[in-house]
C-alpha cells in the first residue's frame, strides 16, 4: 500500500513541475496583408530599377503608398484617417485603387491602371492635394499579379500538371522550369514554348533543346518567355536501346552441362 502512494505522489509532483515550468506561448497578431499575397510571396525585388521604371501596372498587381511629406490642411478632421492610406492596395478589375473607408472625407479613388510607378505616384499626390498641403508619397510595387506564364508537365500516363507562375521580365526557359521544382530526373524530356500571336488563333511554337541548354550550356533555344507563354514539357521514355549493339546476344547452354 507504501508503494502505491509513493508512486501516486511521485506521479502528481512530477505534472506539477511539468506545468508549472511551462510558458503561455504568446502569438503576435498578424501582419495585415491581403490574402492574396500570403498566397503568392512578393516578387518585386526581382526587377532591377530600370525595369520597375518602365513596369505598367495593371489588375490585380499591388503597390505600397508611404507618406514623404505630408502636411494636412485640416489636422483635427485627417488625422485618424490617415491609416487608410499608407500601406498596400489592391488595383481592383476597373484600373482604380480606393483610398479610405466609404465614409471618411479622405475618402477617394484613383485611377492607376497602364501607368508607371512615377505616373502612379504623381496621379495620388494630384488626387491628395486639395487636403494637405504638397503632397509628397513613395510608391512601390508589392507584388507583380497581372502577368504570368504557365509550365504545363505531361508524365508518361498522360497525366498533366499545370502551373501558374508570375512573370517578372527576367525569366527564360530553364529559369521557368527550374521555378517549378516539379522536374523529374531521369526521364527523357521534350520541351517547347507555344506563345500566342497577335489573337488566341495563332499560336508560334517553339522546340527547346533540352540536352543543349542544360549539359552543354548553350542559349540559342533557352527563350526569353513572354507573357501568356505555355512551356510544355513532355515527360517520356527514352528511346529503346538496340539489343544487337548493346546487350549480349543469347548463348545456348551445352546439355552435358545440364546433365
């Protein structure tokens, strides 16, 4: 009967400890963002600065607006709707991003579509100056989700597997394929680009040397890919080797060995 107690003590004292060396895990609240980039992570640091300068923003792609200068006329009516500015917004199906919310006397929308980050950013300080006095706001692209490509794999059942991928103005064939992380090894490959033309009736295609672009380090079928270009990639199996060359030829097993 000792011995039962004894454990039982020994038991309880030891959850006790347990629970009492432990530490409510504090979970920070989360960093507002739209869904949408959690989804798909930014991928504007990809683009040097030249090629941010010439980028024309188009739906849905997303830009951060930052306050330079920005002194209000009236800052007793502006200041709690400040908040709604600054930070990331969506450019909705129509071209235009919405400033605060439908109540407020900040409230606005401007129209950004087909503009570059400088237009982008003059057209807001425009938009803001009847309220505060010079305007001035950085702008930036948060994450490019208006232009993709597509990498389409087919296994030897048949099988296909389709990715979407955004497009940036740096990727060519290989830089695509190796984005997917879907390659298998070992198998014999055919790949090429088919790019649409003009309208959806007309299609360039465009065969990739897969053994030359990879092992032998040549460019002359590594494409610079286009928006809305399908990279196909046909996964199969390598051409059968020929038994006369490459396997030894049957040999007739005498019978008095047999025996």
């Amino acid at each position: 009967m000792f011995r039962l107690f004894a454990t039982a003590f020994c038991f309880l004292f030891l959850a006790a400890a347990y629970a009492y060396g432990q530490v409510p895990c504090q979970v920070p609240e989360p960093y507002q963002v739209p869904i949408l980039c959690e989804q798909n992570p930014p991928i504007a640091a990809k683009l040097s600065v030249e090629e941010k300068q010439h980028y024309r923003l188009e739906p849905p792609d997303i830009i951060t607006v930052k306050a330079i200068h920005w002194v209000s006329k009236d800052p007793q009516k502006f200041q709690e709707e400040e908040k709604h500015i600054f930070g990331n917004h969506i450019i909705g199906p129509d071209g235009y991003i919405t400033f605060g919310t439908w109540n407020s006397p900040l409230h606005g929308r401007v129209y950004v579509q087909d503009l570059t980050v400088e237009e982008c950013q003059q057209a807001i300080e425009f938009h803001f100056s009847k309220h505060f006095e010079e305007p001035k706001v950085a702008v930036d692209i948060f994450s490019y989700n208006s232009k993709v490509y597509y990498v389409i794999f087919q296994s030897q059942t048949k099988d296909e597997r389709i990715l979407k991928l955004p497009y940036t103005g740096n990727e060519n064939v290989l830089d695509a394929i190796a984005n997917t992380g879907s390659f298998q090894p070992n198998v014999f490959k055919r790949v090429w680009v088919a790019r649409p033309v003009g309208n959806a009736s007309q299609v360039d295609v465009l065969p990739v040397d897969w053994e030359a672009i990879t092992a032998h380090r040549k460019s002359d079928s590594n494409y610079q890919l286009m928006p809305g270009d399908r990279i196909y990639v046909l996964e199969d199996t390598p051409p059968t080797m020929q038994r006369s060359r490459f396997l030894p030829r049957r040999t007739r097993v005498p019978r008095t060995i047999l025996r």
